[in-house]
C-alpha cells in the first residue's frame, strides 16, 4: 500500500483547486447574489393589546412587582407604566421563554452560577409555578388579597421574602424566581422600545443613551456631558417599515 505524505496531500489538493471547473465552485451563487442588498431585517415590534402569555391575573401581579422594583418618580415613570411586564409577557411567549437553542435534556444537577441554568424548568414555566406560589402566599397571610391589590409596604414586604427566600416555590427558595424578575424586568426597562418596554424611550431620555443612532463616536469621551440630541429607536429607522 503507498503511503501518500503530508506534503503529497497538500501539494495535489493546492492543483484540484485551480484544474476544476469553475461551476465547481461558482454555481451556488450563479446568477445573482444570496441576499438583496440594502434590505433589512428587523426584529417584530410589539405591538399593544392583550396578555400574550401571562392570564390577566399573572400580568396584574407582574405590572405590580415590577412597580416595587422600579417605582414611578415625578420625572420617570416606574416599571408598570415603562412597560416591562408587557416586555416580560411578549419574551416568555418566545423563544426565551422556551430556553430554544439550550440543552434540554437530563441529566439536570446542581452546577455553578457560571454554568447558567441546570434544570428543565424554563423560564415560561418558572413563571407560571412562581406567580401561582406568590398568590397561594399572599392570599393565606393577607386576608386573601392577591399581591396586585396589597398596599405598597406589604409589597414590598412580601418582595422582601421572595429575596432571602423565605418564600417557597415548589420547595425551593424563590430567592432564584426573584432574581430572574430583577433581571427580566431591567432588561424591559432599558431595552429598545420596539420590544414592548422602555415606553417612550423613557429610560433612556433619562441616562442621556443616544439609542440606535448610527454614529456617536464624538462624544464617548466627552465625559460629564449631556448628549444633546434625543434617543433614537430600532423602529424609527428610515428603511424599515414597522
């Protein structure tokens, strides 16, 4: 048997590249490009109306939760009328909320916070059991109110237990549920409004953020300076009609 060298390989494959037919190697892109230059490709924008995933019980208590956790100011408004439930309602019903691209199958064990998520639980379901917990709570220690109609320091109170974990969900600390509310609820607050939250670009308008402006390079390093144009969102842009 001949024993074809390294070299021998790499010297013959180097030949077959310029001996063979050009439709070899042309015929995938023969005759126009594979895309349409200049077309965009935006996200879905949310638009208003009802629950997508949440039941209007469950997006009551979301829009109160995320209330607590950002409260309305006289010059922003907090994270009910911001629109992070509506946010976390549109993101559950999607792919996020489905864990799609993720490894979902067992076996699910402990693992480090760095390891992300090790359970089947995704966060559509994690919801769903979590809202359900926190009502069974607040009706047996509130004289059957469900956490929207509580006043503000019993919110916060309850908030509070969800934190330190004292609170239970299917017999875990809800301290998990908490900090994936904390975070879902940022992210409606800060992210572009086209994705249901941060109405009227308020968080931004806010923190003086350009938005999806094309070019700010001139002032990144012009600290302590307010940017003087207003935001700019995803859906504004010129070339897609949303």
């Amino acid at each position: 048997m001949r024993i074809i060298s390294r070299r021998h390989l790499l010297a013959t494959s180097a030949v077959a590249l310029f001996i063979l037919p050009k439709s070899s190697f042309a015929s995938i892109i023969r005759g126009a490009l594979p895309w349409t230059p200049g077309k965009s490709d935006p996200p879905t924008r949310v638009m208003p109306g009802p629950w997508v995933y949440f039941t209007p019980a469950e997006g009551a208590a979301v829009e109160a939760l995320a209330d607590r956790l950002i409260p309305p100011d006289p010059e922003t408004p907090g994270g009910k009328d911001a629109g992070c439930a509506i946010f976390i309602d549109r993101q559950l019903a999607g792919p996020y909320g489905r864990f799609d691209g993720l490894y979902m199958g067992a076996p699910f064990q402990p693992g480090t916070k760095q390891q992300g998520p090790q359970s089947p639980v995704t966060p559509a379901q994690q919801y769903r059991l979590a809202l359900a917990a926190l009502d069974r709570h607040c009706r047996a220690s509130y004289g059957d109110l469900p956490f929207a109609r509580l006043a503000g320091d019993k919110q916060d109170e309850v908030i509070g237990n969800l934190e330190n974990g004292s609170i239970k969900i299917e017999g875990r600390s809800g301290s998990d549920f908490f900090d994936q509310l904390l975070k879902d609820t940022r992210q409606g607050f800060f992210a572009d409004p086209i994705y249901g939250g941060n109405k009227d670009m308020a968080s931004w308008k806010m923190i003086g953020f350009p938005g999806a402006r094309y070019d700010y390079r001139d002032w990144v390093d012009r600290h302590n300076e307010r940017y003087p144009h207003p935001p700019i969102g995803i859906g504004l842009h010129p070339d897609w009609s949303l």
